[in-house]
C-alpha cells in the first residue's frame, strides 16, 4: 500500500470551497479535518469532513480569521498540513509562518513568497526587475500628496490609487482631475488603514475597461507551468460575476507569450503551488502585470474543466513532494467553460444580500454542467460572511455550447426562500455584445439601464433574446462555432441596443 501525501489536513475555511478541498483529498485517500463557526453548525462541509473541530461564535474575527484557535484545533487532531482554501487567511503571511513553524506544511506558497507578492509595491518593483511589464505609475508608495501631484502630471490623468496591501476592489480611487487628488488620496489612505491594517498607497495610470485577463499557474519554486488564461472581465465594483476559458481576446501565439510572461512572474519571487497572475490589457498585444493572487481562486473550475487537470491535487502534491509533476506539454485546452457566481442577492435591489433559509431547491445537472455548492434544502444561508452560495460550470466543445448549457442550468435552477443572482446571470449571457465576445470590463456600467430593464421583464429581455437566436444561427452557419473570430461589431451592437431601448 503506497503511503498518503499526507496523513491528515486541516481545511480552514468553510462552505463551497472546504467541500470542493474535501473531496479532492477524498480522492486521494488522506483524512480531512473541519472547522466550523456556530453559524455553520448545519454546513456540509463540517459534515463531510472526516473530523471537526467548533469555533464558538459567529464573526469571522472570532472564528475563521482565528489564528490561535485555528492552530489549536490543528495540534488537537494532529493534522500534518493546513489548506487555507480561497479568502480567510488563504494570503495571510503571519499565518502561514506559524503553521509551518509548528512543523506542519502549509498548502501553498512560502510566507515570504506571499508577502512579497501580497505587498503591490514589492511586487510592481520585482516584475520590473524581470521584464514583466507593468502599469506606468509610482516607483513605490506615495510618501505625500506634492509627490503625487507630481507623478500626475507626469503620466496624465485618469490616475488610479491603490492600497499596497489591497485586493478585491478594496482601498482603490480614481482621480479625474487634480481637484480630486487631496481628498482622494487621503480617502485611499484611511481605507487601505481599515481593511488591510496598512495604509501604504500607490498610484498607476488608470486603463479605462480594460479586458481583465488572468494566467493560472502552478510551480513548484524551480520550475513552472501555466494552464492558459480566463477572461474575468464581466465585473461589478472590481468584483468578478462571469468567468470564461479560454477567452476570444487572444489567440494562440498571445496566449502562449502571456502564460510565459506569468510563468516568469511567479519564479521571479519563488513561487511553490498554484497562483494567478492577473493582467490589464488594452488590447491582446498591450497586457500589463495587475497582482498576483497566491491562493486557488474562486474561478478555478474553468481551467480544470478545459484541462482535465484537478488543481487541487496538483496543488497537494506540489506541497507534499516538493516537485511539480507535470510539463507544459502535458497541458492543452480543449473545449470551453463558463463560471457564473450564484449569490443569495438581490439584483432588482442593487445586489443587496439577503440571508436565510433556503425552503425549496433543485440544482441543475446534464451534460457539461458542474456545480460546487454547500447550500441544501432547509439550509440557512448566514449572514455572518459572503454572500455566494454557488458556483456553476458549464462545458462545451466550443464557446456557443457553453454559453447554451449555461442558459439551460440557469433556467433549471429553482431555489425558493432567498433571492439569487440566477437572472442576472441569464441576462448577461444573452447579451448580444457577450455573446459576440467584444466586450471589456465597462460592460455592465455601459448597460446598465437595459440590464435593469430585462430584470423586470421589459422589452430590451425579448430583444436580446431575439438577437441571440439570431447570432448563433449566423455563427453556425458560417461554421465559425468556437473560434476567435469576431461577431458583429461593438458598434453595430450598441445601435441594436439603442434601437431596443427606444
């Protein structure tokens, strides 16, 4: 009998992404240990695992940011490696450090690898130094407000302002003018203070919607490889709601320039497991260095599903071996994939949250659907931490046939006793400029109106769904299905749209 990677691993995190942990390490025969918060007593994930250690209270700070009770509960069952999942503490430095000091592998990269990428500055210096290309802006923090007022009128307005420790969307300006620069970036300041106990800002040129085009990774702090890229540019507030691999932006000899150029990035601060080396492109041929997430994303599943590879896993044996197992050559796409993000919110009502008991719910399945969920009927979705309640990941031979299995999941979903974001996600997808690919993260602040109305029910819903059809019989019967070929133009688009709207 060949002997586990590990003999036992403390998830710590919660819901989704502690199942979707959980039963990687299932498959690979290793135990699994549980934390769970008083608000998750009735959670799956605190039921799958194999062990489960209680977190009294319900606040974050109190149970999953918990670094002494976290550490307890891994010297209380022995566990010999931590997954720290995706939020939390999964890019907390000091974290990291203690659970390797207590002499137990943390699934992931080195504490110092995490700070170096996890500090913006740090990051935007190293990628320089390797000739990755970065966002013209300041060299390092911003020490004063003369500083920045100079650096302005150097690179030109818009500017944006962010927060060195930031992410998310959190600890982020943009100043159109030098009226704005005081109050700004006093504002950036006390914000990066609040959320990130960090109040160190810089400031780059601002790319006005740009695609947001991001390399997942995995290494192995020698050596590298890259699984292609997923579009992420349907964005609410800097939050990501639609996913896609691969995405139409590029094409082959982009995708393989990028994926090298992140590759690079990664070695460049030693990276060990996977990571996302995300990038803003004003076009396919201007692609610039944004952040390196050093965590298993929310998205994931769509470079899994275009290349049979289980991050997860590849992630584990990275961290028990210390080697990575796999070569460039053994990774290739095939197909298409889409995430959507399935919140208990409400998009009539500005995508308020609204926790409760879910009382009714069919999930979707069929060919070429995934979904990673926690949720059940009779579940009471908290109010205590975000708001997602699933993930669904639809496959297809092609681009059309991933965005139609979509669309069929999204019609089958029934979930009664909170409002979910399903709509929204099917007016997205119907969208004649999605549909055709051309499309930057300006999409919804451009369409807001007429998503709002097909919401409701109003004509703009009916035409769209008539220009859809429409697109994929052109598309099919110009045998283009799948191909990087473009649809009708953005601007033929926007004049659809405002004949609709009118």
């Amino acid at each position: 009998m060949k002997k586990p990677l590990f003999n036992k691993v403390l998830v710590a995190n919660r819901g989704e992404i502690a199942l979707r942990i959980m039963r990687t390490l299932r498959d690979l025969e290793i135990p699994s240990v549980a934390i769970y918060s008083d608000a998750d007593a009735g959670s799956l994930h605190r039921k799958y695992a194999n062990e489960a250690i209680h977190l009294p209270g319900r606040a974050s700070k109190d149970t999953y940011l918990n670094v002494d009770a976290i550490l307890e509960a891994i010297r209380l069952t022995g566990a010999d490696a931590v997954h720290p999942g995706y939020g939390f503490l999964s890019e907390n430095a000091a974290f990291c450090a203690a659970v390797n000091k207590m002499g137990v592998k943390f699934i992931g990269p080195s504490d110092q690898a995490m700070h170096l990428m996890g500090d913006k500055v740090q990051a935007k210096n190293l990628m320089k130094k390797h000739n990755v290309p970065t966002v013209p802006g300041s060299d390092g923090a911003l020490g004063s407000l003369d500083e920045l007022q100079e650096l302005a009128q150097k690179i030109g307005y818009p500017i944006i302002l962010k927060a060195a420790a930031g992410g998310g969307g959190r600890g982020m300006r943009i100043v159109r003018q030098d009226a704005e620069l005081k109050d700004s970036f006093e504002a950036c300041k006390r914000e990066a203070l609040s959320y990130f106990g960090d109040g160190t800002v810089f400031a780059e040129r601002y790319v006005s919607n740009p695609r947001h085009i991001e390399i997942q990774v995995l290494c192995d702090g020698k050596r590298g490889v890259h699984l292609f890229e997923r579009d992420c540019s349907v964005q609410r507030r800097h939050q990501k709601l639609i996913e896609e691999a691969p995405s139409r932006f590029l094409n082959q000899e982009q995708r393989t320039r990028l994926g090298e150029i992140a590759v690079r990035a990664a070695l460049a601060a030693d990276y060990e497991g996977v990571g996302t080396v995300e990038f803003i492109c004003e076009s396919p041929d201007r692609a610039y260095f944004m952040e390196m997430n050093t965590r298993i994303q929310v998205e994931h599943p769509v470079t899994e599903m275009i290349t049979g590879v289980d991050l997860i896993q590849e992630q584990i044996r990275v961290a028990a071996t210390g080697e990575l197992r796999l070569t460039q050559d053994d990774i290739q796409i095939r197909g298409w994939s889409i995430e959507t993000r399935i919140n208990a919110e409400d998009p009539a009502q500005d995508f308020m949250p609204n926790p409760g008991q879910i009382t009714h719910l069919h999930l979707p399945a069929g060919p070429g659907m995934r979904v990673d969920t926690h949720i059940y009927a009779g579940y009471t979705i908290p109010s205590d931490y975000d708001s997602m309640v699933a993930k669904f990941i639809s496959y297809g031979a092609d681009r059309d046939e991933a965005i139609q299995r979509m669309l069929r999941a999204l019609a089958e979903f029934e979930c009664d006793g909170v409002p979910t974001t399903a709509k929204f996600h099917e007016v997205v997808l119907k969208h004649p400029a999605f549909v055709s690919g051309e499309f930057d993260t300006g999409f919804l602040a451009l369409h807001q109106k007429e998503i709002e109305a097909a919401l409701k029910g109003g004509p703009a819903d009916d035409e769209w769904s008539r220009l859809f059809t429409a697109f994929q019989a052109q598309v099919k019967a110009d045998g283009r299905r799948g191909t990087t070929a473009s649809g009708p133009s953005q601007w033929q688009l926007r004049a659809r749209h405002e004949s609709c709207r009118h």
